[in-house]
C-alpha cells in the first residue's frame, strides 16, 4: 500500500473542510427564524388571526383577511391593532414560508382613521401539497421602539392549482 504524500495529504483536508463548510454555511442560511414571543394561529375559512400567546397589551391584536385565506389571490387584510398602540408609526406584514423557503413578502400597510391598518396581501403558491406559513407584524411604536408578533397558518394546495 502506497502512503499518501503531503500534497494529497493536504488536499483531502481541504476538500473534506470545503464540503462540510459548505453544508454548514447552507444549514446557516436555511435555518428556521425563530418565533415570536407573541404568536397565534389564523383560521383559513373566516380569514381571522387571533394572537394566542404573548404580552396583554397585544391580546386584542387581531388580522382579518377579507373572505378567508387563499392561495395566488390578492386579499384585502386588516390588522386592528389595540389601544396600547394606537400612535404606531409604521406597521408591515411579512409573510414567509416556515418548512419551505419562498422568499420574503413585505407589505406595508396604510393607516385608516379608525385605527386600523390595511393592504392587500397575496398568499404565493408553492408546489409540496401542504405549506406552513408564518406572517409577522412589525410594528415601530410612537417612542420608535421596534416591536414583533406572528400568526402561523397551514394551507393546502388545491389540484386545480397546481
């Protein structure tokens, strides 16, 4: 059996850090974003979003999707926000798939006089037969300090869909 030389030697140890240094750098980038604190579910057939967890000043927090949630659809969406919060300065929803990555959705919304927000929202189609997705609020309050809660929801792709 012939011994290695120092050259090849060499180039083992790199190419074998190359390849688990690349499938740490992969396993970095696709890595769940952890939740927040604050967090509830949506019923896809009433469209409405109800946090269930999370500090009492956000309890009332609440998102309505116009006619339930659908797929490739826009939505006119609503978040009424509690009094706590009624001086935000700024509120997005960002919705991003949770088991799958889909990109990220930004949609900022607009202030109505009634204290609510809104925008319409499209929720993407994705191939696998089932996707978890997660839509966070972002909000800057009145004193500028970021603040964040999310809403989970499962939706299933229709046949017709795909």
């Amino acid at each position: 059996m012939k011994a290695l030389s120092k050259a090849e030697i060499i180039f083992y140890i790199a190419a074998f850090l190359s390849i688990f240094g690349v499938a740490a750098i992969v396993k970095m980038v696709h890595s769940e974003d952890p939740l927040p604190d604050a967090l509830g579910p949506c019923n896809l057939d009433t469209g409405h979003c109800m946090l269930q967890t999370g500090p009492e000043r956000l309890s009332s927090a609440t998102i309505q999707f116009d006619d339930g949630i659908r797929l490739n659809r826009r939505i006119d969406t609503t978040l009424e926000l509690p009094s706590a919060l009624q001086n935000a300065q700024e509120v997005t929803l960002v919705l991003e798939g949770r088991d799958m990555y889909l990109g990220v959705y930004e949609y900022p919304l607009r202030k109505l006089p009634d204290n609510t927000w809104t925008n319409k929202v499209v929720v993407p189609l994705c191939t696998d037969e089932r996707m978890q997705w997660v839509l966070k609020v972002q909000l800057v309050d009145a004193m500028g300090r970021d603040q964040e809660w999310a809403y989970l929801f499962d939706i299933e792709n229709p046949n017709e869909a795909l």
